[in-house]
C-alpha cells in the first residue's frame, strides 16, 4: 500500500500550481459520474491484457494488475472505497485506488489510453447495460397490459377520435395499441444498441497510439462487434448518447399518452377504471379523493425527458472535432433519463396489473354517440349503395335521433324509411356493439378474432425482447 501525499491528478507535470477552487469545483464530475466505476474497471481489466499481451506487462505485473482491478472493483460495491474531494472524476479516483494497492505498477495501466477514450467506453458501456433493464422494465409494462387486453378482448368501449366517439372497438384492442407503441421503443432500443456496440478504446485522446495495441481484441473482450473505425471520432462521437435520449424521450411521450388515458378513465366523467389503492394516492383536505398519482407523474416527468434530448442536442451542435470538456454535460442528461424511467415504469405496471376495469361503464358507453353510425353506412354500400350517399343518408339519420334525442336503434321502421327507403328492417342487424365487433375480421382490426391474432403476435414479440434484454453485455 502506498500513502498519497499529494491529490491523485491524471496530468499536472505542465502546471507549477494545482487548480484554483472555483476552477476545481467547476470541473469536478465525480459526483455524478461515479456510477461508471464498474464500466471502468472492466475496460481496465481488458486494457491490462492488452498491454500484457503488447510486452508492456509481464506476466507478474498482469496477475497482480488484475487481482487489484479486482479488489477495487469489490471495494467500491461494498463501500469500502469511495471517491474523495480530491478526485477529479471517476477515472481520478480509480487510480488513486490502484496506486494505493499496487505503487507505481498501478501507473503503468495508463499507457496507451486517455480518458477521452474511457469515458466514451465507459459511457457506452453503462448505456448499453442499462438498456436492457430498460427493455425489461418495458416488457413489464406490456405484459401488464396484454393481461388486462387478453381479458378484455370481448369488452365493448366507445372508440375515440378527437375524444368524440366514434366506433365501438373493443377495450383489449385499445389496450394493445399502447403495447404496440412500447414495442416500437423496445425496437428502437436493440437498433441503437446494434450502433452503439462499437469500442473507442484505442483511439487515445485523438490520434490513437504508437503502442502497439489491439482494439479489436478489447472490442471482443468488452463485448462490442468492433473497434472504432475513425480515432478522432471515436472520442468525439455522442450520436449514442442523442439516440438513446431520444428513445427516452419518446418512450416518456408514450407513457404520458397512457398516463392521460388512466387519469380519464378514472375520472367521474368516464368511470371505467377503478385503481388499487397501491397505486393511487388521496387529498390531505378531502377525505374522498383518490387520485391517478402515476399517470400524471408519468405526464409530467416526460418533460424532462424531452428536455434533456433537446439540451444534449444543443450542446453537440457547436462543437469541433474532436474532444472538447462540453461533453462532460453528456451524462447528468441520461443518467437522470434512466433514474426517472426507472421509477415510472414499474410503478405504471403495478398499476395496469392491479386495475379493475369496468366492463358495465365501457359497455353501456360503447354505442352512445352514435357510434353504429358508420356500421349503417357500411351496410347500405353492401346493399350496393355508393358510399358517397349512403353516408349523406346516415348522416340525415343521426340529424333524427339528434333533434328527438334518441339513439340510432331506437328509430322505428316507418322513421327509417323515410328517411331513406333504402333503409329496410334489416339494417338493423348492424345495430348492435357486438354485431359491430364481430364484422371486424381484417387483419389488425378490432373484431375479437382479430384481437385474438394480436395477441399472440405481441407476446411472440415481447419474448423476443425478454431474452434481447436478458443478454450481458459486459463479460466478466
């Protein structure tokens, strides 16, 4: 063990004087990029072997470099080793550790490597991981939903356009349209990741190095299909970084769309949900309030998200090649976009998971609205009526039921008839919630065999993204 006398500093031998405090409290990052700490120390790890393997460690000097990444690596999980005031960033304070275990061997894993190179490893690295528990969380959430949709493939709702009804649907397939807007995100997710999966390490500050170095081999052993392909941007490049936060961004729009639906339907006006109270909170002034905690929160932190693509954005669109310290502002952005993803979507899927749907509400409103208006309008273009005036004739039956405030079926044969004399007793086949659904056969429809075909097409795709999200990036 070595005594440190003086602050653990990455560089310095150019300088007579240490940093002035506003100086070193404007660059300090370790309070927030601390968490990278298992990232580095896996490239470390992958970094010492291929020194080693380029002479510049003997094997002595590699074992014992790796039992001391290794010591340290279980020294920060347990607490034990903690970063200092004095440690500039995470890659400050992990050498502080290893010098403190190995002396000045632990100087040697720095040849060859900057922490332009690190962070941008260990970034992608962290991002990559994280990805697939975010994939999971999601796959959840769409297993919430396809539950409540699998048993309520049957149940009528009134379907909504501009928040006016429109069409029955069935309340299991408006439940699956939600699931299939996360299973686009859990796309984007495995896209982004097939992008990210490759390594900077090697690239140096810039101009990579005149040791002789493997890249491809550290790309292999850390889990990346290849080695950065250009030096200078391989430490500049934080497309990955805009990428994932817009999926963050997206999926919070997604789940603030959700988020909008649960607080109507729970509303007095709507009423066809009713929430556990796990998931519902109530007023500190009224005692019989209970409120749709989750989809506002849900709502609301996708502000965040957007705000955080948007300021990453704009601090990437000024910048020159290639290393410059404004992408230290990369990390808060998506370190706080999974710390909020993380909280959202395990509370929204306890609360899919626990809800009491009600199946009288949403079938008594089903039909209201006029809602059989276009299954009228359907049956009279089969009866060979072109859909240009069986629609003025429909409409000129609503404009009937509206002035004598009934609904469709409840007109007579004689006021049909007048109305149209193409408009027999027959049509009113068509005149119910379920004879609507059942005429929805084609493929994506909301018909119950249809739905049923969905179904099992969602739950294909959501084992698929399990087992994507199962997958370890990082070997050990």
């Amino acid at each position: 063990m070595t005594d440190q006398s003086t602050a653990t500093r990455l560089w310095g031998g150019r300088f007579s004087a240490g940093p002035a405090e506003a100086m070193a409290r404007l660059s300090l990052s370790v309070h927030f990029d601390w968490r990278l700490a298992p990232y580095d120390l896996a490239a470390s790890r992958a970094h010492a072997r291929v020194l080693a393997r380029a002479g510049l460690l003997n094997e002595d000097e590699l074992q014992r470099m790796l039992a001391a990444l290794d010591d340290l690596e279980a020294a920060c999980a347990s607490g034990e080793f903690t970063p200092t005031p004095d440690d500039e960033d995470v890659h400050t304070a992990l050498e502080r550790g290893l010098l403190e275990r190995l002396g000045p061997l632990g100087g040697k894993l720095r040849a060859g490597r900057s922490r332009n190179d690190q962070v941008a490893t260990d970034l992608r690295l962290y991002l990559r991981d994280h990805a697939r528990t975010l994939a999971g969380q999601i796959v959840d959430l769409c297993q919430a939903l396809t539950g409540q949709a699998a048993a309520h493939v049957d149940t009528p709702a009134p379907g909504m356009t501009h928040l006016q009804h429109a069409q029955p649907v069935s309340f299991g397939h408006h439940l699956l349209a939600h699931v299939q807007a996360f299973l686009r995100d859990l796309d984007r997710l495995a896209d982004w990741d097939t992008r990210t999966a490759v390594c900077p390490l090697g690239a140096g500050a810039l101009a990579g190095s005149s040791l002789p170095l493997d890249p491809a081999a550290v790309a292999q052993e850390l889990g990346f299909t290849a080695p950065a392909a250009n030096s200078i941007d391989a430490v500049s490049d934080r497309d990955f970084v805009a990428e994932f936060l817009f999926i963050a961004a997206l999926l919070g729009v997604h789940l603030s769309r959700l988020g909008e639906e649960i607080v109507l339907w729970t509303s007095q006006e709507f009423g066809w949900i009713d929430l556990d109270d796990a998931y519902a909170t109530g007023s500190s002034i009224m005692p019989q309030k209970k409120n749709p905690d989750v989809g506002e929160l849900a709502r609301g932190k996708s502000g965040r998200l957007v705000g955080h693509l948007t300021g990453v954005l704009t601090m990437l669109k000024g910048l020159p090649l290639a290393y410059d310290r404004d992408l230290q502002e990369d990390k808060e952005p998506v370190f706080d976009a999974i710390d909020t993803l993380d909280l959202v979507l395990p509370a929204f899927t306890g609360l899919i998971d626990t809800m009491t749907v009600r199946v009288d509400r949403l079938a008594a409103a089903a039909p209201q609205g006029f809602t059989l208006a276009t299954e009228v309008a359907d049956w009279l273009v089969r009866q060979g009526v072109p859909f240009r005036e069986a629609h003025e004739i429909t409409g000129k039956l609503v404009s009937r039921c509206v002035a004598t405030e009934r609904e469709l079926h409840e007109l007579t044969d004689e006021e049909l008839t007048e109305v149209s004399p193409h408009l027999r007793p027959e049509v009113r086949q068509v005149l119910s919630v379920q004879g609507a659904l059942r005429a929805r056969t084609t493929p994506g429809s909301t018909g119950p065999t249809a739905v049923a075909a969905q179904l099992e097409q969602v739950r294909s795709a959501l084992a698929a993204r399990r087992a994507w999200a199962d997958t370890t990036v990082v070997p050990r």
